[in-house]
C-alpha cells in the first residue's frame, strides 16, 4: 500500500481541523454522562446528534429497553437507559463497515471529577476525555474526512453510540448483534494504550449478583432463632475468591458486599457482588460451574441464596481473520509514520460483542491515553489528530478494496 494524493487532501484535512477536533470532545466531557445518570445522558446524546447530523444522512434514535438490577435491598428493579444513536449511510455500497462508541462514563453525577484541565505536561486530565469522548470526536472527524475521497460511494458504514456500555451493554447488546452481522469490518473507538498498542485477545467477562435472604431476629431475645445473611455471604465471598488461581486466565474479582442491620439484630438480607474474566469458552463455562459450587457455602439452614446477572461479553481470541485485519491497520499506520503493535487485554468492551456475532473488528481505536476509570483519566491531544488520520485512512483502504472487507469477514465466517 501507499498514499495517494487523494488520501494526503484527506488526511490533511483532519490535520487541519485539529483543534475543532480537541475542543468538542472537551466540552462534551463537561456533561456528566454517568451510566445511571439518565438527565445528563440525555443531555450528551441531544449534543452528539447535533454533531454526527454532519454525515450525509442524519442520526436517528435506537430506542432500548430497560434492564434488571440488583437493588442493596436485594430487591430487583427495571433501569431505563436513553436512547442509542445510529447513522446508517450507504447500506447498498459493496463494502460495509460498523463503528461502535459509547457515550456514559463510569463518574457519577456526584462525582467530584467534572471538567478537563490540561495538566503540566500537556496530558488532557478529565472525565470521559480518553473512554470514550474523545474516541467518539475522532471516529466523527474519520467519516467526515472520508466524504471527501472519491472512493467513498464505494463504503457504507453504520455508526451506532450506546448509553450503557460502562454497565456490560445490558440494554444495547441486541442492536450490537444486529449491527454486526451487516458488516465486513468493524471500528471501536475504546482509548488505545498510551503508547498507541492496540488490544489484541481480550478475555470474557460476567457480572453477577448474589441476593441472600436470612431470617431477621433480635440479637440478644432471639439470636438462636435468626439466620444471619452477612455470615453467609462472607462464606460465599470466601468461596468465590478461592477460584482464583484454580484455573488459568480465570479471576473472580468480589468487588462489595450490600447488607446489613443495627448492631442488636441479626440481619437477614446481604448482597454478594463480583465480576468474572475468563479467556475462552471452555474456561468460562469451567468457571460458570465452579459460581454454582461456591454458591453453596451460603446455603442452608433457612438461608436462601439466588444468582443474578451472567456472562455478558465473550472472549475474543486473536484468530486468523483478526490477525489479517489487524495486519491491514498495522501496514496502514505505517504509511502515516505510526509503529501499530497490539497486546492482549483482560479488559472487555463492545468489540467482544462484536466479535461474538461474527464481525471481526478493531476495537481501541481511540485516542492515546490511561488511567481511564479513574480520576486520573487523561488523553494526549497530539493523539486526536493521529487517531483520526489512522481511522480514515483505513477506511479509504477500504473503500478502495487494498483492505479487503469481505474476504476479513469471510475468514471470520470460514473459520480460516
């Protein structure tokens, strides 16, 4: 491959556009976009709207449905998330590429962490501004780069933003399946490692809720009769955590314990919480089996005990047709002076859902950063304007078949 003078306008353009680029993404993490943080997602998705309607067709709303959650009571209750944006353009062209972002956050509403600032050494330090703001201003800045090659009637693409990705994708797992089964390629736009390395191999993910139910008693008058909750949810949590190291590339992580009672009765309600990371099939169903055995160590004696949640991402190994991809992205960067390596990540995002539906998709396409889910976020702001040529110029490679999209995807589906 090489670049023509066509994709050096393009690339140029984005060069150009650089503080534009920058300056939305900060001003987007200025709106507190929690996952459960329903008014200020709203207010982040009306702003993306207004932005992506600069694509040739405009943004529409994906509504979703509401999903369960655990309450510290035990009790279940019905989330309800805003709606998803989706941008389909050219669903007829030969070439189809599906670009997936997210638009919550993991800072609450009341979470201190609020504006971007730059720090000393240039890093932008904010909420949202390298997972996944940023990564959302380069993908825009990409397709509308791309609209000015002559090839670009020959792509398509679907552009679908998600308001729960922070939470497992819960409500927008079922328009991400949908979405990758009509696509050659898919583009994630998750931060890239601060080095640039993109993730290869990520392992699975699960998580789960554990509801245990006890009897209330007075702790001094009837102690004999009560059945303690917390005890028995410290029995599981030791269980669960004993998993750790029996299998490999297996950790159950018991992140909180919800329950609790006055110091003078037994409490009869706790909630075991806990993630699962798993890094193939078989291991997870090993480790899906092994939650079931851990589970009865609360048990017993009046004490009721009951699972919720699951696996709710798979692993995504690195099989022929995501080597073949991420072997076109690498020759791509270094046409534009970029070294591309990827490493494997025990972290997991919308790719693994993806990649479960068939798409083989590049997924940390996002800006240069770290500390992301933290308050020490940060994103490098030389990085939008790199990370925004390197998606656009992959995408004119596609456009002009140098990647070849349908034979990545063919590979995926040949299991070659």
């Amino acid at each position: 491959m090489r670049l023509s003078s066509d994709e050096q306008r393009v690339l140029d353009s984005i060069a150009d556009r650089g503080r534009e680029i920058v300056g939305r993404a900060v001003e987007w993490c200025a709106i507190n976009s929690g996952s459960r943080h329903l008014s200020g997602l709203e207010r982040q998705r009306a702003l993306l709207m207004d932005a992506f309607s600069a694509l040739p067709t405009a943004p529409v709303d994906i509504p979703l449905a509401a999903s369960s959650d655990v309450g510290a009571d035990g009790g279940l209750r019905q989330q309800g998330h805003p709606a998803a944006i989706a941008v389909i353009v050219r669903p007829e062209a030969p070439v189809q590429v599906i670009l997936t972002g997210h638009y919550d956050t993991v800072y609450p509403e009341g979470s201190p962490f609020q504006t971007v600032a730059t720090r000393p050494d240039g890093a932008l330090h904010g909420p949202g501004i390298a997972d996944m703001k940023g990564g959302i201003s380069v993908m825009l800045a990409a397709l509308e780069a791309l609209e000015a090659h002559p090839a670009a009637p020959n792509l398509g693409y679907r552009v679908l933003l998600s308001p729960d990705e922070e939470i497992g994708s819960l409500a927008s797992a079922p328009v991400l399946a949908e979405f990758a089964a009509l696509g050659h390629v898919g583009m994630t736009y998750e931060p890239a490692m601060s080095d640039g390395a993109l993730a290869g191999a990520r392992k699975g993910s699960g998580n789960f809720h554990v509801v245990i139910h006890g009897r209330a008693a007075h702790a001094g008058r009837d102690f004999a009769l009560g059945r303690n909750a917390i005890t028995a949810a410290a029995r599981i949590a030791g269980a669960l955590d004993a998993l750790n190291g029996e299998r490999d590339g297996v950790t159950v992580n018991v992140a909180k314990i919800d329950g609790g009672s006055p110091l003078n009765m037994v409490p009869d309600v706790a909630v075991v919480r806990f993630n699962v990371r798993f890094p193939d099939a078989e291991a997870g169903a090993w480790a899906e089996a092994a939650i079931g055995e851990a589970l009865k160590a609360g048990e017993g004696d009046g004490l009721h005990v009951h699972l919720h949640g699951g696996f709710t991402r798979p692993a995504k190994p690195m099989n022929g047709a995501q080597s073949r991809l991420f072997e076109a992205v690498r020759e791509t960067g270094a046409l534009l002076g970029q070294e591309i390596a990827w490493k494997p990540s025990g972290g997991v995002c919308e790719g693994n859902n993806l990649f479960a539906s068939g798409l083989p998709n590049v997924d940390t396409l996002g800006v240069r950063g770290g500390d992301i889910h933290s308050e020490n976020e940060f994103a490098w702001p030389d990085s939008f304007v790199e990370r925004a040529q390197l998606s656009a110029l992959i995408l004119m490679k596609l456009a002009q078949g140098e990647i070849d999209g349908p034979a990545i995807r063919a590979a995926m589906r040949d299991g070659v």
